[in-house]
C-alpha cells in the first residue's frame, strides 16, 4: 500500500482524552478514531492488526476442533427471560443494551451469546452420538458498560471470539476445557505478549473451574495475586490466602469505652493502643434481590481485613432462595438516603456492634426485617476484642463471642487477600500483586443454562440429560490494543511482528531523486510478492516527518533508500531495537524473510 494513497493521519499532539499509552498512541497514529463514549472506528491500520489477531485464534481454535459460526447480535428478550437474565443484564447490571420493535417486541444487542446457542443446541442436539462439539465465533459485542475507558480497553462495541462447548459429561468438559487453556496459550504466545493464566471468580455457581488470560501491564484494570514460586496465581475477586497473624488483644476485662472521634480503625486503634487485628469491624450491605426485597447485611471481619465484595455477592445469590428471590441485583453500602428509606433511628455508623438490633430495620414493605448476620473466618478466634458499642463515642473492649456476642451461624470466607499474604499452598511463600489485562476467560459453565432453557441430549441408556457447557472468550480488539500497551516506546508503537499491520515500509527520503523513488518501488513490489507485506512513504513530505510516522505507527522494518544507493545499498532499520545494517539491494529480500519467519516460527 501507498502511503499517498491511503487514510493515513497522524497526529504530533497527545489527545487530550487518552490517559493511557496505548491508547494515545493509537489514536496518534491513526488507527482508531473515536465516534461517541466506548465506540471507536477501526482505521484500515487498525483493521489489519485485528485482522491478523482473529486469524490466529482462528488457526488456533480450528486445530482443536471447534468449529465457526456467526450468531445474531439482535436477540429476542423471550431466550433472555426463559435463562433468568433479561432482568440482570437490563435492568441490575444494566449492561445489555434493549430496545423496543415496531411490533412492541422487546430485542436486546448481544453482550454474549449463550442464551442464543443454548436455544440452538436446544433445537439440533437430539443424542450423546452428536457429542461434544464446539462452536465459536468472532463478532461485534455491544455493553453498556458504566465507565467506558481506555479506548479499546474497554468499549461498549468491541470484538470478542466467544466459544461454546456442549458435552456429554464432566470428562468430556475437562477435555475441552485443557484444549482451550492449550490454545490459548498458543495464541497469546503467538501474538507475541507476555500472558499469566490466573484462576478466576466463576460467579455464584462455584465449583466450576475458571480461568483467565491476563496481559501483564501497569495498565491493567485487573489486580493480579500470585506467588514467586509459580505455583499460585488468581485475580484478587477470588484470590484466597492465610491472613496474617493475630496480635494478642490488651483488654482484659469486659467494659465500654469513651473513644470520641474513632470512627475509622486506623483512629480507634491508635487511640486504643491495640492492633488492628484485635478489632471485629461491622459492616453494612444493602442487598437487592430480583424479587424486590431489600436485606440489609451485616459483615462480621477482622479491622485489619476488608471484604471482597465479589466473594460476598457469591454468597448472597446462593442466600437468594431464603428470601423467595432468585438472584441478587445490587450489593451496596447504604447511603444516608438509602437507609431512610428502611432505619427507624439514625444508625451509629462507625460504632457498630455485631447485635446491632433488628429494631433499626423499620417495618416497610420489600425489606427483610432482620439483619443477616455473616461472619468472616478472621473474626472466629478473636478473643478480647474491640468492637463498636452501638453508641456514637463509644466502643467496647475485652469482649468473647458467645460471653457478650453472638457469632452468626454463617461464618464465611468474604476476605480479601492482599499481597504479603501468606499462601495456602505452602505458607512460606507470600503473595505478590501485579497488574494485568485480561484477554480471555475460559469457563466451565455445567448445566445453567441448559437446565434453565431446556437443552437436553438422550443418553446411551435413552435418559434425557441437560447438556453440560463450557464458554470461552477472548477480547480481539482488547488483546490489540494491549499489545501496544506492552509494547512502546518514547517514540511510538512496536509491535509484535505477528500482529504488525505491516512488516516493512519502505521509506523514500525525497521523491523527486529518480534513483529513490526507482529502487523503492521495484523494492515494494519485491517484497510485498515475497509475501512480506509492505508500505511504500511516497508522500510529499519532509524525510524527518517519514521517519517519525514509521516509528509511530510502529513496522517492524524500516526500508530506506537514502544515500547508500551509491554503494548499491538500502539502509533497513528494526523498530524494536533501533539497530541500523546497510544491506545490498538485492540482498534485502531474502535478509527480511529471514529474519520474519525467524520470528514468526517462534
Ligand atoms: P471485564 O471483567 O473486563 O469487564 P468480563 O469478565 O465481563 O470483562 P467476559 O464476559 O469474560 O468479560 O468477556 C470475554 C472477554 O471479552 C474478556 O476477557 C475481555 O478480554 C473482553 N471484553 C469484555 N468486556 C470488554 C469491553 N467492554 N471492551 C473490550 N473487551 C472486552
Ligand atoms: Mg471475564
């Protein structure tokens, strides 16, 4: 391609509205143009690296078999409500888009598509003997996401390739499941990124595995907890761990205390001359399930401890059929106008006690009238601790469970480890964090939603069973754009070879000058029919502004038919390292193939 040919703009200022590397540098160099809030154009640059990312899943997941499709993006509301998620994903979360036909049908735009294969696997699968399969396919997502950000990081219209498997048993699933970490691995390592498998929050459902991909970057929205030894690795949301010591609590006796202005741990234990890990800390949740019942919960958790939130939404769905509801759609901390709408008195925020009363709940309608009650592990073998007294200024010291409290029935892991955690796999390793990306998620599903919508199979023995499942994603234009996020420098993007829009450019320093302009074009036509693919800077522009734009938009090679022509020579630059050869002209053909398939073989 001709540079004076195409849609190419770049840009010598920072946008104003990027905040990361990546996505500055492809919003400078013209790869991706920004149309509203999370949607974004793919420019023809931009087009051809995710292009060449989607072959290489493609590759990678037609050699284990799967087989591609394409679904619809428009899908009904009936297959959402017959799953139980219509609800969740339009109104709780909110993340699916919905819209209202001439007809008055309600249609909602795919943010996945399990609902849909589900209904066709409903439809096709009759027999264990048309088992397993997998179908896949590589397509537009669109979600409402509540912070759009960092260009493709995060956009509501974004490329996935999203994967469905349907076995016969919990063998079959594990078979696929190790096929897809299998490819997977080929495919980021293929791309060219750094990657860590880390274990993943499988939502309410638990004991299924589940697994993701994550891009090691500064960047990256996700917290990543892992140990030296390689032998532990998860995301924070389901990280677990040995939390540290107990420091022996210094009340002796039983009492309540005037502690004015403690209303933060870190205050009260500074005042109290006491550890934090002597502390029962109490807090508040409103949970609000799909029924319209409101329960207001009290965690229980050791002061030096804070609650994963994602462990204890877990555990609230599993709670839901308690209160008559199905699932939960909001967990949060009461604000001041949340709790007028149920507390009969102004609670003593900051000095709760664990049997805070139920009398604070006032009797409305859609909101249970008791407390649940829940425990963190952390707080079991306290003894003599502080805790809030249920008075402004006040605290109480020295207290036992079962003596002055209660210790709830439930009693939880809703912790968050944190880095310098002891592991649970060997306790003389330590947790360490790092940040990442996460570019794919495989997940074994089991039967939700095969049991929810009715997609059954006939056994050998002729007994109708639910389908068990698997889904597997991977964010295409993600994986893109944190590729250069792992990949830059102070001049611009480097990309990986494998997914380079281009391999080489070659650059003319001044178009007029005959003998440039002659060899760069037989050249460019040399290469790109050798299979190297290739850009030809013909523009009328200065030699320096040619050079910026190529290490700009980041081609590995760099061709330039400058003054060594004389010698019979092209100077070829590489953008990773910046490494200038002369080489003959009739050389660089075979010198570049050489050094791609090198690469690319890997
Ligand atoms: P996240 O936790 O980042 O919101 P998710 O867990 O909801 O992602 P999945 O439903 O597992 O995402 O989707 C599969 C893959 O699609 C993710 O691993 C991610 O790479 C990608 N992805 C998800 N949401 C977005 C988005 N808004 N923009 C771009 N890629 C996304
Ligand atoms: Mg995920």
């Amino acid at each position: 391609m001709r540079l004076s040919q195409m849609l190419f703009v770049t840009l010598r200022e920072d946008p104003a509205e990027a905040e990361i590397p990546s996505h500055k540098l492809l919003l400078r160099a013209g790869y991706i143009r920004r149309i509203g809030s999370g949607i974004y154009a793919y420019l023809p640059l931009m087009w051809r690296v995710l292009q060449k990312v989607s072959t290489i899943v493609r590759e990678e997941m037609n050699a284990t078999g799967a087989q591609e499709c394409l679904l619809p993006q428009l899908q009904p509301a009936e297959l959402w409500k017959e799953s139980g998620r219509w609800d969740t994903y339009t109104k709780a979360e909110g993340i699916m888009f919905a819209l209202t036909d001439r007809q008055k049908r309600e249609l909602g735009l795919g943010p996945t598509h399990e609902e849909i294969i589900t209904a066709i696997a409903k439809d096709t699968i009759r027999s264990y003997r048309q088992l397993p399969l997998n179908i896949y396919q590589i397509q537009t997502k669109f979600r409402d996401e509540i912070r759009p950000r960092f260009g493709l990081m995060r956009g509501r219209e974004f490329i996935m390739k999203d994967a469905y498997s349907f076995s016969a048993d919990e063998e079959s699933l594990a078979k696929i499941y190790q096929a897809m970490d299998g490819a997977y691995r080929n495919i980021f390592t293929r791309t060219g990124l750094a990657f860590r498998a880390v274990e993943a929050d499988s939502g309410a459902i638990g004991g299924s595995a589940s697994q993701e991909f994550m891009i090691l970057a500064e960047a990256g929205e996700d917290e990543v907890l892992y140990t030296e030894d390689g032998k532990y690795a998860a995301n924070v949301e389901k990280a677990i761990s040995f939390p540290p010591d107990i420091e022996a609590s210094p009340f002796k006796k039983y009492e309540k205390r005037e502690t004015p202005g403690t209303e933060t741990i870190e205050k009260l234990c500074k005042f109290l001359k006491c550890s934090p890990t002597a502390v029962v800390k109490n807090v508040l949740y409103e949970a609000i399930y799909d029924n319209g019942t409101t329960v207001l919960v009290l965690v229980h958790i050791r002061g030096d401890q804070d609650v994963n939130e994602v462990k204890l939404q877990n555990e609230l769905v599993g709670l839901a059929p308690q209160y008559k509801a199905k699932t939960l759609l909001a967990l949060r901390v009461p604000d001041e106008s949340a709790q007028q709408k149920w507390a009969a008195n102004p609670l003593p925020l900051g000095y709760i006690a664990p049997d805070l009363s139920d009398e604070y709940i006032n009797s409305v309608k859609d909101v249970a009238s008791k407390f649940l009650r829940l425990a963190d592990k952390t707080v079991v073998d306290l003894k003599n601790f502080v805790t809030g007294a249920n008075e402004s200024g006040y605290h109480v010291v020295g207290a036992n469970w079962e003596k002055e409290f209660k210790l709830p029935k439930l009693v939880l892991d809703i912790r968050k480890a944190r880095p310098g955690d002891r592991a649970i796999h060997n306790n003389a390793q330590t947790l360490q964090s790092a940040r990442g990306i996460e570019v794919g998620h495989i997940f074994q599903l089991g039967t939700t939603y095969s049991v929810a919508m009715g997609a059954t199979y006939t056994n050998e023995q002729g007994e109708e069973m639910p389908l068990i499942m698997g889904c597997y994603g991977i964010g295409v234009s993600r994986l893109a754009q944190a590729a250069v996020e792992q990949s830059y420098d102070k001049d611009g993007i480097v990309w990986p070879v494998a997914i380079a829009p281009y391999h080489a450019i070659v650059v003319v320093p001044n178009i007029s000058d005959k003998e440039q302009m002659e060899v760069a074009q037989k050249l460019y036509n040399e290469l790109n029919i050798a299979g190297i693919e290739c850009l030809l800077d013909d523009r009328d522009e200065r030699a320096g502004v040619k050079f910026k734009d190529a290490d700009l938009i980041g081609i590995p090679y760099r061709i330039v038919t400058g003054r060594s022509l004389k010698q019979g020579k092209v100077e070829v630059v590489e953008r990773a390292s910046k490494q200038s050869q002369e080489i003959k002209i009739e050389e660089v053909v075979t010198h570049l193939k050489t050094q791609i398939n090198a690469i690319l073989k890997g």
